[in-house]
C-alpha cells in the first residue's frame, strides 16, 4: 500500500482521540516518521473551527506528552492538522470531508474511533461519497460488536468496502513493547524452542490484573463484562503468541495462520466443565491503592448486575504441541496490584538425587507491564556446609528491559506502533477477521453456557485476588497462581 496523504479521525474529540490518538501521532510526527506531506483530519460532530480543534489537541498533547513536549516539534505537527465538522450518519458530513481531502496527495487511511454503532454508518457513508476505494483503508478498534454474531454483521459491511489487506483491526496489546518482545523472545533465541512443548512445560498461566476499576463507563462495562472485554481480545492475543507454531515470516498472513490455528485448537469449555474450568467474580467494597473504593453495582452510574469484572478461564490447545498443557487466564479489575505476566512453568526434574531437599520447578517469568522484565528460576545449592548434603533453593537469572535499556527513550504509547505499521500498510500487527471469528466462537460458548447454567459472578472484595473459584481452578490440577 502506498503511504496515505490523509489520516482521518472519526470521533476526534473523544477519549481515545484524546489520550492516545494525537498524543501518538504527535510523537511519530516528532520523530520524523509520518510521511511528509501527511494531513490528519479530525471529524466530530461539534462545531470548531481548525483554529479551536488545533487548540483543542494542543492541550491534549500538552498534557500526555509532559516533559516531553517540544514547541518546535508541536509548530510543525499543527499544520497537518484540520478540523471537519459534521454528523457521521448525515451525508453533508462526507461532503465537508471530501472538500478537507481535496489536494491530499495518495490515499487516506479513516480511523473509527467512534462508537461501534456508527462502524457501519461510517463505512457506508465513506462508500457513498467514493472514498472507499484502493488505496484508502479503515482502522478500527474493538469492541467489534459484544459476540461472534454481532462482530460479523461489522465485519461483512467493512468487508464489501475495504478488503482484509486494508482493513486494520487494532488489538492495543499487540502494540506493546513487551508483547512485541514475546515474539523476539520466542523466535530469536534457539534456547526456548526445543522446549517449547508438553514434553518440558507444565503449564502455563496468563494474568491481566488491574488495580482500576470501571473508572465511568459503566455502561460500557456492564454490556461486556470481563470475558468480552479482555479475554476474547488481549489474554487470546497473548495465549496466540506464546501457543503459536513458529512462523516462517513475518508477513500478515503467516502471522495471522498461525494464530488461527491456535484459537482454533482452543477445545470448547461444555456446560458441564463451567464450575471446574472457570470462575466469575465481582468486586464489592474493600481497598484499591490504599483508598477504600465502592463496590461495582455502587460505582458512578451503577446498578445491580451479573456482570463479571474477574474471570478465570482453564484453557488447552488441542494439538500435538500442546495436548494436556493447561492454559490459566485471569484478568480483573480491583485486584492487588496491576501487572501483566506470563509465567510459563516447566516440569519436574524425572527423579531427584537431593533427598530431603524440596526442588520447584523451572519457571520463566515474563512480565509485560508495569515494567517489563524477564526472569528464569533455576534451583541453586546454597553456598553453606551441612551435615545433611545439599540444601537447594530457586533463585532467579533476571532480565530488566527497563535497565537494559536505561535512558533509551520515553515509554511509547502502544498506539504510536500500530498507527505507524497501518500508515505503512502492515497488517502483521493486527486481528485478522478469521482471529476475531475464531475467538469469539470460543468465548460465546462460555458466556451462553454461563447464561444456560444459571452460573453467577461470586463476589471479591476490592483489592483481593479474586473469587474463591478461581484459585480452586489451579488447585484442583495441583497448580497455584503465581503471586
Ligand atoms: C481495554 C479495556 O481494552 O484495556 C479496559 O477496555 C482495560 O477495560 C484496558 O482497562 C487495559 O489496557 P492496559 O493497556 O492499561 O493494560
């Protein structure tokens, strides 16, 4: 695809405009890496004029970039910017944004960051003022509908515009430094792959644990709840990228294949395995960061519910590679701590010569975020002389990115990666529609059999680990979470 001329922001006055989107692009524009002559034009429905939108975006900048903010830097990104104002679902919004577009030199790439009840609307008004066609694309972010149902019927519209090769489904995950590591630490060392396999791991476990709550948007929260928030998106991306077969290249399709084949191999949870294989939570009362917070039903514009804001999930990759490796996933809001990590635990030594000394498995620890490190346990003899022989114990050869990289850089924004690799034309870093399609097919079946069984979120104060459930998840394999 050839660079775009234009940058187009559907809903450039929300949230996500605001705290990610211009923020992003400002950097990549600072760092000399948008095209030259790219314009970006945000489209909302208030009535600014570019004056008072370059305002606009110039506090919002302001604000996430700090000490990084450059006046220079900022005096040549303003002048890419423009402003058009309309309603998405009118015709006379397209027309303003065909004038904005007149002059722009190549194709334009329109970012839908709007509600998901306007990807449709938006699209077909794009294709009826003509701007639909090659090379323009579409970026568009989840929720792409709440089921596998919902997310085709978007699909199939985007589809008959923007084929898949222009068409870029953004899982902001896929945007982290860490995340984009777990594929260089995977596929650039020949030290993991050997054992890589049900042969030398265990299992393996995957927690999103965030200390926020639904922080106002409760009526978002309440319609997907935990499991369609974040596991059908980011905990499968995750299982995908330490689960997947090794590519042999780095093209959107081979990519895309192998993750499929993963979420494919992903054996259905029946109705009669839900209490074993998951566990529901929802966070009442109790202490998040030090501060006592409300419960979920209290919280701004809250109300009682079913909706889960913890979900554990035991998961198995039904292949060759895989077959009788647990997969645990757990992410929710007002846990403990917030950290992101992977931990991959292998197995026991076959026999032990240290008789009377407990050994712990290897375990490679990958933490994504806050601060991105990588650690190995290994056992060790402790340098000490006893009368009993060896005593042992597991000590950890750890690698901190952070230090590794002292004075690099600022940590970047997910975002600025994925909107450099769409402006490139690079599908890699994104959701294929056969990886929406397949996971949603997996979770769906969750969510119906929680509905058909009757099963409810059990409750966890604020601040907690989660539900009772969830550690018997573990428990009941002879596992326990990493903590
Ligand atoms: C979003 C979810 O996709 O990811 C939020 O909708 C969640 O509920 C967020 O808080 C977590 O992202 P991060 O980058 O803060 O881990």
């Amino acid at each position: 695809m050839a660079m775009p001329g234009a940058f187009v922001i559907f809903g450039a006055t929300g949230d996500l405009a605001r705290r990610m989107l211009f923020p992003s692009l400002y950097f990549l524009d600072a760092d000399g890496l948008l095209p030259a002559k790219l314009r970006i034009i945000g489209a909302a429905r208030s009535a600014l004029t570019d004056a008072e939108f370059r305002k606009q975006v110039e506090g919002w900048v302001r604000e996430r970039a700090g000490a990084f903010f450059s006046q220079p830097a900022w005096e040549s990104f303003v002048t890419r910017l423009t402003y058009a104002a309309g309603d998405s679902t009118s015709p006379d919004a397209y027309r303003v944004l065909q004038e904005k577009l007149s002059g722009a030199e190549g194709g334009a790439l329109f970012y839908l960051s709007t509600s998901p009840a306007l990807y449709i609307p938006i699209v077909k008004g794009l294709a009826a003022a003509g701007l639909t066609s090659p090379p323009n694309g579409v970026i568009v972010e989840k929720p792409i509908g709440n089921s596998g149902r919902t997310c085709d019927e978007i699909n199939s519209a985007i589809a008959e515009q923007f084929p898949e090769s222009r068409t870029f489904r953004i899982d902001h995950y896929l945007g982290k430094e860490a995340v984009q590591n777990l594929i260089a630490l995977r596929f650039a060392n020949a030290l993991f792959e050997p054992l890589w396999n049900r042969h030398a791991i265990d299992h393996v476990q995957i927690t999103v644990a965030e200390t926020l709550g639904v922080e106002g948007r409760f009526g978002y929260y309440d319609e997907y709840g935990a499991t369609r928030d974040m596991v059908q998106n980011h905990l499968l991306q995750l299982l995908c990228l330490i689960a997947m077969e090794p590519p042999s290249d780095m093209r959107p399709e081979t990519m895309h294949g192998e993750k499929v084949k993963v979420l494919r191999a992903l054996r259905p949870i029946r109705d009669s395995e839900l209490i074993e294989k998951t566990s529901r939570g929802q966070y009442t009362r109790g202490v998040a960061d030090g501060k006592t917070v409300p419960g979920y039903s209290d919280e701004e514009g809250g109300k009682a519910s079913d909706t889960e804001t913890f979900v554990a999930l035991c998961a198995h990759v039904d292949n060759w590679r895989w077959a009788g490796v647990p997969f645990y996933l757990r992410t929710g809001k007002r846990l403990p701590i917030r950290h992101s990590q992977i931990v991959v635990e292998f197995r026991d030594v076959p026999h032990s010569i240290f008789k009377g000394a407990p050994l712990m498995a290897n375990r490679l620890v990958i933490t994504l975020q806050p601060a991105e490190s990588i650690s190995l346990t290994i056992m060790n003899k402790t340098p000490t002389l006893t009368q009993g022989g060896y005593e042992l114990q597991p000590l950890s050869l750890n690698l901190s990115l952070i230090d590794a990289f002292k004075g690099e850089n600022r940590v970047r924004i997910a975002y600025e990666r994925l909107l450099l690799e769409a402006i490139s034309g690079n599908t890699t870093m994104f959701v294929h529609r056969d990886e929406a399609d397949a996971a949603w097919l997996w979770i769906d079946r969750i969510i119906e059999g929680w509905a058909r069984t009757g099963l409810k979120p059990t409750s966890y104060p604020a601040g907690s680990w989660g539900p009772a459930g969830a550690f018997a998840l573990t428990e009941r394999n002879g596992h326990s979470w990493h903590e």
